[in-house]
C-alpha cells in the first residue's frame, strides 16, 4: 500500500468517530430523538460518502475492514483516553463480537 493510500485510509477511518464524538450528542440534546435521526443520517452518511463513495478508505488484499470498525476503534480509545470504564468497554465489545459471528453464521445459512 502506498503511504497516499495509508494517509487516505487513516483520515477516512477518522473522519467517522470524530463527527459521532463531536456531533451526535449534541444533536440529541438539542432536538431530541429528532436530533438522533437526523444524526444518523447526516454523519453516517457522511462519512460513508467521504469512505466508500470518494475512496477515503483505501481497500487491498485478503483483509476488508467495515466502516463500523472505525468507529469502534475511534470512540473506544476517546472514551479510555477521557477516563471512562475501559473494562465494561470490553466486554460490551465482547458480546458486540460474539452477537456478529452469530448473525453472520446464522445468514451464511439461509
């Protein structure tokens, strides 16, 4: 992978936890579920434009990395880094990984 790509790739998976951290909840707190809706709307596809649409993330070889893996790794290491509980972080990712092999066993099957 060239380092344009590696830049490309990291401000891409980025872009996404910062807009949740900085956005989300203040669009919550400002018009409530509303806020929630128009969030998820306008960050997620946001960034999935800015990721998938204009090629932020640069994909190559065996390994796929999902959107959603940014924001994992991006809000958990804000959340440690602010003092928050690293451990029920965990396990919370735990069950986050264990739900997900579940329901992609469960759709190879069908």
């Amino acid at each position: 992978m060239s380092s344009s790509a590696i830049i490309t790739t990291l401000a891409g998976g980025f872009i996404f936890p910062f807009l949740i951290r900085l956005l989300w909840g203040k669009m919550c707190e400002h018009w409530g579920v509303a806020g929630g809706y128009m969030a998820a709307g306008f960050i997620v596809g946001t960034a999935w434009t800015l990721t998938h649409g204009v090629g932020f993330i640069v994909q190559s070889g065996g390994a796929w990395v999902d959107q959603a893996f940014a924001a994992y790794t991006g809000l958990f290491v804000a959340s440690a880094m602010s003092g928050d509980n690293v451990g029920k972080g965990l396990v919370n990712s735990l069950f986050a990984i264990i739900g997900g092999v579940i329901g992609g066993f469960i759709l190879s099957n069908l």
